[in-house]
C-alpha cells in the first residue's frame, strides 16, 4: 500500500477498506493528463517564486522520464499506489529526492482529480466530434451521388410517399450535425480549469491560476473553488450528448437491419462487415448494426449512472465522485468504436436502387399526387381524396400499380383524368415537385447539399 496520507492514523488500512476505496485500476488511465498538469502546476509556481528554477527543471524532469518509462513499458503503473496522483508523486519521490516532495504545493487531490478528468474528457470531446465529422463526410458524399435515386418514404412503417436516398441519408445528416454542434457546445462550457482550487476553499499560497489555465490551453480559470472540485456537469452533458449520438446511431442501425433483410433488400451490408452463423450456411447477417442498436443502452445507463451519482451530493468534494470515471470511460470508447464501426459500414455498403424504386412504385407511394392532378383539375380535395381511395381499391383488387392502369381505367373512375396523369404520377415527378426548402426534388437537395457542404469545409 503506497498511500498519500496516513500521519494521523495508528492502524494500518485494512486490506479490503483499501482495495474498496483505490482507484488506480482505472483512473490510471489518466496519468498523461496527471503529468500535464502537474507539469503546468510547478511552472506556474516557479514563476511565482514558490519554486527555484533548477527545482522546477528537476521536478519537470522527473515527470517527463516518468511519462517516457510508462509509455515505454520501463515503469508498470500498479495496485501498489492508491491511484493515479500517488503513483506519479511517490515515483516522482523516488527518482528526484526530497525535491519531488514540493510537488504537491497549493494542490489538493480534489482539484488535481477534476483538472484530469476534465482534461482527459476534453480530448474525448474533440475525438468524438471528429469522428461524427467523418460520418458527415461519408454520408455526403452518398447523398450527392443518390439525388435521384427513388426509394419510400415512410410513416408508421408503412409506405407513405416517395422520396430519394439522398433526402432519406439527408435527416441523418441534420441528426448528426447537430450532435457535432452539441459537443462543440460542451467543450466551449467545459474549457475551463478548477486547478488551483485546492481541497475546496483556495490556497494561500500566491498561485497564479491565470497562468496555470493559459499552460493547458483553457479558455481560463473556474470562478468557485467549492464549484470546481464538485463539478461534473461537463461529463453530464458530455454523457448525454453521446447518448443522443448512440440513439441517431441506433435508430440508423435499426433501418439498415430493415433494409437488409431478405423482404426488403435495399441493401447489402459488405462481407467485411457482416457475419454468419455457425448452423445456418446461408445467413449474413447484420451484426454490427445490431450491436450498435444494443450498445445504446449502455451508453444511456452510464448516463443514468452519473446522474444518479450526482443527485444529492453535498458540496464540495465527495468520495462517490470518483464513480464517475469508469462509466465515463466506458461510453466514450463504446461511442468512439460504434461511430467509427457504423461510418466504415456505411461506406462500403451497397445500395440497390433497383430494388429501392421498384418498392417506391409498387406501395401506391404516388396516391397524393393523383389525387393533386385532380385538385389541379377543379376537384375539390376531399373528393380527389375520395376518386383516388377508390381508384387504390380498384388497384388492390387488380393487383396492379396506379401507374399501369390504362386510361380508360382512370376515366372510368373520374373522367377529369387524361393522358397527362401518368406524368403527373410517375416517380420522378413526384419527387422532383416537392421543391419547398427541405424537400427531396433534386433542385432542392442540391441546395441543401451546397449548403451543407460549405458546413463541412467551413472548418
Ligand atoms: N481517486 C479520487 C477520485 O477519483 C481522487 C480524489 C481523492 N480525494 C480525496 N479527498 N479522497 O475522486
């Protein structure tokens, strides 16, 4: 047991008190960040005169070899040390002396915790909303080679009217352009940093936190010591804003498992990602969409987690804090994979437009144009509504699409009809009408598409 404290106790820790409260198993996950700021710290302090300089270049020393000795496998972080702090410093210790011991100066666990987690979350935050970036990307570039490549557009599962692929991977688009502006607003609140703020209540020592926020890049200092030791709100929104990434992902993933099964068949899932059954010779089967659509919830539960965590802890700093750390860690590698696996799915899968206009034709998708002809034609709409149910009727019980009725077959229905109607229904038409802004006529789109498009470049 190598611990931080222990001057006032006169027993040893017990074992399983020990093992109950240490946090090194995960938390040394941050022990970059840990030397970040522990190396921001005493620079800081040199140039307050709270450290020499050839104290400050012995201590920066020490950290750096510690950080090359990890990361080069020379030094195993431990269950030894109770976390992460007290590794860095008892090795600091070790290797530099009794300088090593003026480390911790005007420095609490409680804030040296928050500046890691924050830093650590901070990178998180930019990792992640590259990754949704890429996924921009990808689905931009189907959108533009798919403006007129008709598919269903559905309401209730149920054919409604037709629309393109472009518009369909369009409202994803808008989906995850928004929770790339989610993180960018999470980081924009989060950018500031509690270091400085000792235990709860300060320091008296002459730190200049300005200086300390400026070295690690933060927009500046937190304003309440009390608030910056208890703050997670960060990890909250954080939390949330992937858990709103995981449900655009999984409500993605459950249409692409649509699509690809056998009844449907707009489109295949690549070999490279799909896999088969141990019994069933025949299957590939969508995996990974699947695994997405599962993994949600457990993004959403470390949401819950925290946030249940949180509720009703007094200020300042509380033990139960150090909980948030592995449910963090959890989601954003489980938001970082399923975002990366999900845009490598979607690039290589291939989209049968064949098959997508076939159904568009065959579901009566183009029932609301016909009865718009009519209304274009003098027929008040709820007649036209009232023609075209029965022409659908008609169609049902024929087994045919209005399209293929033959003229005498409308007329005999409503004599407003003549040979213009079969333009007026066909697919394209369709479509290519629909030209309000957000609409998927191919004018429209293109627009959107523009626009979008300067979105992505505009970095
Ligand atoms: N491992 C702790 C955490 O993650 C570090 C802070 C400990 N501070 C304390 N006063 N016990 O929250």
């Amino acid at each position: 047991m190598a611990q931080l404290w222990g001057g006032r106790f006169t027993k040893q820790t017990d074992q399983l008190v020990y093992d109950f409260n240490a946090s090194i198993t995960f938390d040394q996950r941050f022990y970059k960040q840990d030397i970040e700021g522990s190396v921001a710290h005493v620079v800081m302090m040199a140039q307050q005169g709270m450290l020499t300089q050839e104290e400050m270049k012995q201590i920066v020393e020490g950290l750096k070899g510690i950080q090359e000795d990890v990361e080069s496998g020379k030094l195993q972080i431990t269950k030894e040390y109770e976390d992460i702090h007290s590794f860095v410093e008892a090795n600091l210790i070790d290797r530099i002396g009794q300088v090593g011991k003026k480390l911790h100066t005007g420095r609490s666990r409680n804030d040296q915790v928050a500046l890691d987690m924050k830093l650590y979350v901070r990178v998180g935050v930019l990792e992640i909303e590259a990754l949704v970036r890429e996924l921009l990307e990808v689905l931009l570039h189907i959108m533009e080679e798919n403006t007129q490549t008709y598919m269903p557009g559905f309401t209730h599962l149920q054919k409604a009217q037709p629309v393109t692929l472009a518009h369909h991977l369009g409202a994803y688009f808008e989906m995850f352009k928004r929770d790339r502006e989610r993180l960018q607003d999470v980081f924009k609140r989060m950018n500031y940093c509690p270091l400085g703020a000792g235990a709860l209540a300060g320091t008296t020592y002459p730190l200049d936190r300005n200086r300390t926020a400026e070295l690690m890049g933060f927009y500046g200092p937190t304003l309440n010591s009390m608030d910056s030791v208890s703050d997670r709100d960060y990890v909250l929104e954080l939390l949330s804003a992937c858990s709103i990434i995981m449900m655009h992902l999984s409500r993605f993933s459950e249409e692409i498992i649509i699509w690809n099964s056998n009844e449907y068949q707009f489109v295949e899932i690549d070999d490279a990602f799909s896999t088969g059954s141990s019994i069933m010779p025949q299957k590939k089967n969508p995996d990974i969409a699947e695994l997405v659509r599962g993994k949600t919830g457990r993004v959403y539960g470390s949401l819950m987690a925290l946030l249940t965590t949180m509720k009703g802890l007094p200020l300042a700093y509380n033990k139960d804090m150090q909980e948030d750390k592995e449910w963090t860690f959890d989601a954003l590698d489980t938001v970082k994979k399923c975002i990366q696996l999900f845009t490598g799915m979607l690039s290589t899968m291939k989209f049968r437009r064949d098959v997508m206009e076939t159904s568009a034709k065959n579901g009566f998708t183009n029932a609301t144009d016909a009865a718009d002809y009519l209304v274009n034609h003098g027929v008040p709409f709820r007649d036209a509504h009232g023609i075209v149910g029965r022409l659908v009727l008609y169609c049902i019980e024929q087994n045919k699409a209005l399209d293929d009725m033959t003229l005498e077959e409308f007329k005999s229905i409503s004599p407003v009809f003549e040979e213009d109607i079969y333009d007026a229904i066909s697919l394209k038409t369709c479509v290519d009408k629909r030209i309000t802004l957000g609409a998927p006529g191919k004018s429209v789109m293109e627009q959107v598409i523009e626009q979008n498009k300067q979105y992505l470049g505009n970095e």
